[in-house]
C-alpha cells in the first residue's frame, strides 16, 4: 500500500482511460473515502450518484463543457449536496463538506491506481440543471461536480505546484 505522502504528490487528473470497466470493490473503496471525510457539524450532507449507464455519460459529455472525457470513462460519481441539511447562515457548508469528499475521493482513485478528473458543475446554473435534468435529481439535490474515473490510458505526470511565495509566516521573534 503507497503511503499517504506518496499519493498526495502522485495525484494528478487523468482524462484518457482504457475500456476496463471500475469494479463494485473499487466502486465501494473510493466511496468510504469519500464519507470519510471532514465535515461541518458532521451533517455529512452528500449524495453519490454512481453513473456507468452509457446513455447517460453520452449526455453529460454532450452538454457539459470541459467534460469530453465523460465519453470514454467507465464510471462517473456525482458529488452532489443536499441543501436541506445545513438550514441556518451556514448553508453553503455543503460545498465545503462535499469538496473535501471529492478531494479523499480523488487520492483512493490513485491510491488504487485508478486515474479520475474532478469536472466542474457547480455553481454554475446552466450545468447543474443539465446534470438534475439528465440524472432526475430532486431540486435540493446540487450537484458539485462530475468525477470521471477509469483505468488511466497511459502514465500521467503530476504537476509542481510548490511555491513558497504563496506562504506567510507569523512567527515569535
Ligand atoms: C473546482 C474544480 C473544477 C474543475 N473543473 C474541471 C473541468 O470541468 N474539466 C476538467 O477537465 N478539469 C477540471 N478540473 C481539474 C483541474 O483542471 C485540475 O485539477 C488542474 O488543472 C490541476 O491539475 P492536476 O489535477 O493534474 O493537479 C477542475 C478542478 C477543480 C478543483
């Protein structure tokens, strides 16, 4: 098993895949992640919509700008928010609740050596009525993006992105 490190930095999107289909074994791995990520109040205010159905993958690549790759990816998981859970200003929690399943949801598709792109929906209107439209989700089901996943098609290289300009430290004299 790669060590938690090792998975951060090896972790990069992957857009081309090969046909082999995801198991239900990895299916059920990179969803216990998922739920087991941080969330405000512990509301664990998510949905996972699991799509391998063709007809539907079609049209979200169709109508989805940026996700193309919808096409070829045996599965897609739609990380969507239940609006109905955080009811008071902090409302939007779910969008921090649901990234945070997305990003543990990315690193166990690498721990397992599966390749997976996280595609935006929301929070832009036109997409997330395309996917409720497409996937017959209830109005407070939100969907915050598509996670295309497969078997990378060939070996992808993880960008640097250590910058240390972007660090400010506040320390004791
Ligand atoms: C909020 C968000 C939305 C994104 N939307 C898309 C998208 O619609 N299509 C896509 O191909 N990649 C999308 N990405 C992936 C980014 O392009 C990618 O993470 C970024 O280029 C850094 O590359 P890396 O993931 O390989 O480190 C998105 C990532 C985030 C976090």
């Amino acid at each position: 098993m790669k060590d938690t490190l090792t998975v951060i930095h090896e972790r990069t999107s992957v857009r081309h895949y090969t046909p082999q289909p995801v198991t239900d074994a990895d299916i059920e791995t990179l969803l216990r992640a998922a739920m087991a990520a941080p969330t405000s109040k512990n509301k664990q205010p998510w949905r996972f919509v699991v799509v391998s159905q063709e007809t539907a993958k079609h049209t979200l690549a169709a109508h989805l700008p940026y996700a193309a790759m919808l096409r070829d990816a045996p599965l897609a998981i739609v990380v969507c928010g239940d609006t109905r859970v955080h009811t008071d200003e902090s409302a939007i929690s779910w969008v921090m609740d649901c990234a945070a399943a997305t990003e543990n949801l990315l690193l166990a598709a690498q721990a397992i050596n599966l390749g997976a792109v996280w595609t935006g929906v929301y929070p832009y209107p036109d997409r997330i009525q395309t996917v409720q439209h497409t996937l017959q989700l209830p109005a407070h089901i939100i969907p915050l993006n598509i996670v295309a996943i497969g078997h990378p098609a060939k070996p992808a290289r993880p960008k640097d992105k250590w910058n240390p300009t972007k660090i400010q430290r506040i320390e004791n004299n």
